[in-house]
C-alpha cells in the first residue's frame, strides 16, 4: 500500500494541473468567479438563521458563526462524495488509454473542493471579528483536524466511486445517504442540547463528523471542545476508513477498468 501512495505522489505535477482545470472549468462565465466561494456559505447561513434562530429560535450563542463552522465543512464533504460517486465512470476514456493511479480522479475532485473550502474559511474572519470571539491555542488544532477530515472524505469517496462502476444505482443512492447525514450531523443545531450524554456518546461514536465539526467549532469559536475519548474513537475511524476505501479502491482497480 505505501508503495502504491508512493507512486499516487509522483503524479503530483499531474494533480495540481486537474485541480486547476476544475477550478476553471467551476468558475468560466462566472461574473463573480471566485466570489462565489464566500457568497455561498453566507447566503446559506442567512437562510438558516431566518429559519432557525429568527422563526423557531435556536437558543445558540453566536449562530451565525456556529453556523459558518458547519456548513463550510459540510459543503465540502457533501460535494467532494456527491462528486467523486460518478468519477471513475466520467473518466473511462481517459482511464482506458493512459496509465495513471485511477483514484487521481477521486484525489483531484477532493482537492478542488478543498481549495474551495479554504477560500470559504476566510469568511469566519470577519465574523469571528464581528462576534469579538477570541483566538486561542486550538487554532492550531486545525492542520491535524483537517488532515484526518480529509482522510476520511476520500476514503468515502473511494469506497463509492468503486461501487458507482458495478452497480450505476449508487450515484442516486448517494444524494440520499448525504441528505440523511446532513440532518444526522449537528449543523444547525446543537446535540449536546438535544441528548441526554449516555446517548450523546453513542452518537459522537457513530458520527465522526459530528465530532469534526465540534472541533472547527472549538478551534473557530472557542467552543467546547468533545470529550477526549470521542476525538481519539473519531480519528480512528477516519484513518480506518481512508484504509478500508483505499484497499477497496485498488483490489478492484483492473475489474473497474473491465467494466467502465
């Protein structure tokens, strides 16, 4: 397997010029262009605060920003799996005539969406500033975060780009997992509020990203940080699961080829 990561790595040149292309081909005949990577998240989060804290109040402390901390992490993971589904299928000419690691294409999409997401962070500043919230150390929590966030978007990525090639329903499948978890990941709301703690443990366990987002939430917004033992069960479970998509992805790699 390292070896196989070994090789991904120098195809790097490769994968800067994909994300590139993506990025333009995302943004050609945009007025706005780039804009676009903060106008979304606000516009999102002026939705769910009509929604939720003016109609129904949500009761939580600086709801804009804890918003922000969710929805912009979430709209990467939700748009590099929704995207990465179809991948490999989209790709078949180009994977049938040139060598190349086959989850570049996966890679590239996950990638593309983190530069978006990096662009939508910038967003927090001013509201981070607006809210007067302090920085503190566990900023510099967020390479690490970040990291292990990734791991597990792409092996997720992976494990459904794999499966989209043998059975095409999965990419219909897929939007519906990602609007289910989207309501089962607390982004909008609170769910240390909503849980008594023998169930929030069993949620935090099963939900990794919850955790993920406590913790942008922690870093961004002094918020409080989960408990040691849920961060260490959710970094186990991205590792693995960048592990479990990786080995999934390459011991079919020659079927998929076959069957594109």
């Amino acid at each position: 397997m390292l070896k196989k990561l070994l090789e991904l790595y120098q195809y790097q040149e490769l994968v800067k010029i994909l994300v590139s292309r993506n990025l333009k081909v995302r943004y050609r005949n945009s007025v706005l262009g780039y804009a676009w990577t903060w106008l979304d998240p606000l516009m999102m989060m002026f939705i769910f605060i009509l929604i939720f804290d003016v109609l129904f109040k949500s009761g939580i402390k600086h709801f804009p920003l804890y918003l922000l901390c969710g929805l912009i992490p979430w709209t990467f993971f939700q748009n590099t799996t929704g995207e990465s589904v179809s991948s490999m299928t989209d790709n078949a000419g180009l994977i049938k005539r040139v060598y190349y690691p086959r989850e570049i294409f996966p890679l590239t999409i996950m990638l593309t969406h983190g530069v978006t997401m990096s662009l939508s962070l910038m967003v927090l500043i001013p509201v981070v500033l607006a809210f007067g919230v302090p920085i503190s150390a566990k900023i510099l929590l967020f390479p690490i975060i970040t990291i292990f966030f990734f791991l597990f978007t792409f092996g997720l990525s992976l494990i459904f780009a794999t499966m989209n090639v043998f059975m095409r329903d999965i990419k219909h499948i897929v939007p519906l997992i990602l609007k289910l978890w989207f309501y089962f990941t607390p982004i909008f709301y609170a769910a240390e509020k909503m849980m008594p703690e023998r169930i929030l443990d069993i949620y935090m366990f099963v939900n990794p990203l919850a955790v993920v987002l406590t913790l942008f939430r922690s870093m961004f917004m002094n918020y409080d940080v989960p408990k040691p033992i849920h961060i260490a069960f959710a970094l186990v479970e991205c590792l693995l699961l960048f592990l479990l998509g990786y080995v999934f992805f390459k011991k079919n790699e020659d079927l998929m080829i076959k069957r594109i």
